[in-house]
C-alpha cells in the first residue's frame, strides 16, 4: 500500500479542455483546510489501525467459484474447523502453494465472516505461474497453507470515498465498499476492466447500490485517464485505488487537480524502477556474477539464472525474497527489514545497489 499527498512540482499542463488548472500550492492548502474542517464537524469517520499477527494457518477449500472470465473465488475454512483469525478490509493472505511458490491474495469476502476467507484469482498466462497453479491444481478439498492476515492497505476513517477499481483490483476495494456502505459513509466506486464478463463481482457490487456503481469497461468507454477516473470524487473525500499500473499512474498524476484530499492505492505488481542505477551482483554460492541494468529489478535478473529463487509480493513488503548480503553497500528500498537486519540482508525485489558490487549467498 502507499499513500500519496500532492506534492510541488512543475506547473500541470492545462486540462483537456483547455482550462489552466488550479495552482498546485492552494490545492493542497485548500485540500489541508477540507480536512481540518470535516474533523472538526465530527463527520470524518475514525477507525483504530489494524493489529499486525502472523498465524500459520491450514485452511481447506470449501469452495470454488468462477466469477468471471479466467477469474476464480476460492472460499477457505479452517482444516481444525476453528474459527479464524480477524482481518480488517484491505488485509491479504501469504498462500504457500504446493510447488513452494508464496503469493498474496487479498481478502474479498465478509470480515464479520470468522468461518471462512475468501480470496479471487486471475489466472495470469504470462506471470510467474503462481495464478495458473491455483487455478489448475488447487480445488475443493485441497489443503493450503497460509500465513496472515496481514494488512498493508489499511482502511482509515474518512468523511466520503471514492474507490477506483481495475479487474482483479476489485479483491481488496470490495470489503471497503461493504464497509463505507455499512457505516453510512457516502461512496462512489469507479469499477474498469478489459470487458464486464472479465470483471469479477459485478452482481455483488451493483446490488449494493446500483447508482454509487459506475462500471466502465475498456472494450466500451476505452481506457480511462486518471482526470476520467477521479471526476465523480466527491468534495474532501478519500480515494482508495488497485488496479494495474497504468490505472494506478493515470490516478497519481492526476489527484492534485481532484476535489479528493487523500490517496492510498495498492499495486499488485512490481512498482517502476526510480532512479535505477545498473549494478554487479555475484552469487556466491552459484559462482556467477550478473549485471542489474537500470531499469530491472536484481529478482528479475537473479530468478534467469536461478528460477527457483523464492519471491511473492515483488514490493519490498512481504520480506520473502530476503538474501544475505555477503559484500557491497545496499540501498535498502524495501519496508519490511528491520534496521539490525539491514546490515546483512536485502530484499532483492526492490533494493539496489549504492554503488558497487554486491555479493549475495546465493
Ligand atoms: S518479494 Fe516481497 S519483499 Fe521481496
């Protein structure tokens, strides 16, 4: 999860229409002030940030859904037939996977639910098998692993929402929709994808409230731009956003012109290389020494000579791809190495070299 506040730059280009757009300075000033009132009206909701606990878990599926074009639900109970852990919206599970693979899924099903989970997959034909696997072996009565819930999407209060949604994005914005609806918050969600039989959940969410609904799929209305996405945000509101990258990117660019005041998004793939420098890194354990260029991860370049190299969240906060640094000076990009830790570890998805080589035991 990240959260963004606009923050000064160059002068925005004029909007589509033509029309110069407000000075970036009193945006966030008058943005500032929205938020200060609204607290100080009582009507900004507040709610206690999540507990983090790991439980390893063995959960059973009860069930199997198709929910959409090459999308699945897989509803999990627990094998001892306990209740399970809480989670809050926008919490995600760590499946371990029969071949070894650790994936994260969000959370899509009903928190106040404590007999099952629910998570929903896309099946990715060009991903790193993860999906497929899932898709292909896992069925009722299989058991699996996991790990959490965690929750690095939080859902804090606020006085009104828009929620932004691209296909398998939906997973973690829909309990969040429950939820704004459940406490009377007004809401708007802006849900996209390739086609409306690619997008999951479309009954569930349109029979929550059909005119807070606007699903916009690409093969109709084309792809949105992020201004198209963020035009219904209602005045002071908070935005919560998943989808893919271009969604994502269209949204940032384009939140300092909203009338929201506040964005948090959740990616579910590997964040832009920022200022990527190529680097050395030496695998001692497997005698190669491969180069990093600028714009690659050292996962993506370490997983062609070694595939099996163990990864999941690809964005430094799920601590899988952690290594021991054996030499060299490490950026540390990630959010999940303590700062002992930092001395001989790094998470190799999205930490850099400083400068240098860096030899891993590997
Ligand atoms: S894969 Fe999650 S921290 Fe690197």
């Amino acid at each position: 999860m990240s959260t963004d506040q606009p923050s000064a730059g160059a002068a925005p280009p004029p909007d589509l229409r033509g029309r110069g757009r407000p000075d970036r300075m009193f945006t966030i000033l008058g943005k500032l002030i929205t938020i200060l009132e609204l607290i100080a009206s009582g009507s900004y909701i507040r709610r206690r940030p999540p507990q983090q606990v790991d439980h390893d878990l063995i959960l059973l599926v009860e069930e199997v859904r198709a929910e959409a074009d090459g999308a699945r639900s897989f509803r999990l109970v627990a094998a001892s037939g306990a209740q399970l852990p809480r989670w809050q919206p926008g919490s995600h599970l760590q499946v371990l996977l029969p071949s070894g693979r650790r994936r994260h899924y969000s959370l899509c099903g009903d928190p106040a639910d404590r007999s099952s989970y629910r998570i929903a997959v896309r099946r990715l034909e060009g991903g790193h098998g993860g999906s497929r696997e899932l898709h292909d072996s896992i069925g009722k009565g299989s058991a699996l692993a996991v790990r959490g819930p965690r929750n690095a999407f939080p859902f804090v209060g606020a006085a009104s929402y828009l929620f932004i949604a691209g296909g398998i994005g939906i997973t973690p914005i829909l309990p969040m929709v429950k939820q704004a609806a459940a406490d009377g918050a007004p809401w708007q969600l802006v849900y996209t994808g390739r086609s409306r039989a690619s997008m999951p959940f479309l009954d569930e969410l349109t029979e929550l409230d059909h005119d807070r609904v606007r699903i916009r799929p690409y093969d109709r209305y084309g792809f949105p731009s992020g201004a198209e996405l963020l035009a219904c945000a209602p005045e002071g509101s908070t935005v919560y956003c998943c989808g893919p990258a271009p969604l994502i990117a269209g949204v940032r660019r384009d939140f300092a012109a909203s009338a929201a005041v506040a964005l948090h998004y959740e990616r579910f793939t590997a964040a832009p290389i920022r200022d990527g420098v190529a680097f050395e890194v030496a695998l001692q354990r497997s005698n190669r020494v491969l180069t990093v260029p600028a714009d690659r991860s050292a996962l993506e370049v370490i997983r062609e000579a070694l595939p099996d190299v163990a990864f999941s969240c690809q964005q430094g906060f799920c601590g899988t791809c952690r290594t021991r640094v054996l030499s060299g000076e490490v950026d540390h990009r990630d959010r999940v190495l303590l700062e002992n830790e930092r001395a001989d570890t790094m998470t190799i998805c999205v930490s850099r070299s400083r400068g240098g080589r860096i030899t891993l035991d590997l």
